[in-house]
C-alpha cells in the first residue's frame, strides 16, 4: 500500500473492509456448529458501527426469506433495550 494512503488510514481499515469476505464465510462455518434450543421469536443484537453490522446481515438476510418469524432488535446504543421489548 502506498505511503500516503497508510499515513490516513491508519488503522488499516482498508484491509479489514477487504477482508471481510473471508471473515463472513470463516463465521459462517463457526456458526453451523453451534446449536440453540428452545422457540425464540425475538432477538437483541448489540452492536455499535462496524459491530451493528452483523445484526444488520442477519436482518436483511432473513427479510428475503419472506418467512421471518423472528423479530429482531438492533441495539445500538450504550443501555440496554427499552423495556418493551424485553
């Protein structure tokens, strides 16, 4: 990478956003092993930036199946979710 973009990107975002792909599918295949019992028609996911992200896949991914039961709540804040929804 050339100098000027690692002296503004410092943090090496640039790589992260890159790598995301590979991080999805090494998810993924994380995730198909782990087994949750039990009728849940509601979830909270917390997440702020970058880590609401996942919440949001999850989301819209189950949107396109058009047989969402499962109401999802995207937390983003710092508190827990408004009593309501609990």
């Amino acid at each position: 990478m050339n100098t000027k973009i690692k002296e503004l990107d410092y943090s090496n975002l640039r790589q992260v956003i890159l790598d995301s792909p590979q991080q999805l599918i090494k998810g993924s295949l994380l995730a198909e092993k782990v087994k949750v019992s039990g009728n849940f028609s509601r979830l909270v996911i917390s997440g702020m930036g970058g880590s609401a992200l996942p919440g949001e896949l999850l989301q819209m991914y189950l949107d396109q199946l058009d047989k969402n039961s499962l109401e999802i709540y995207l937390n983003r804040t710092y508190s827990l979710p408004p009593q309501s929804f609990s």
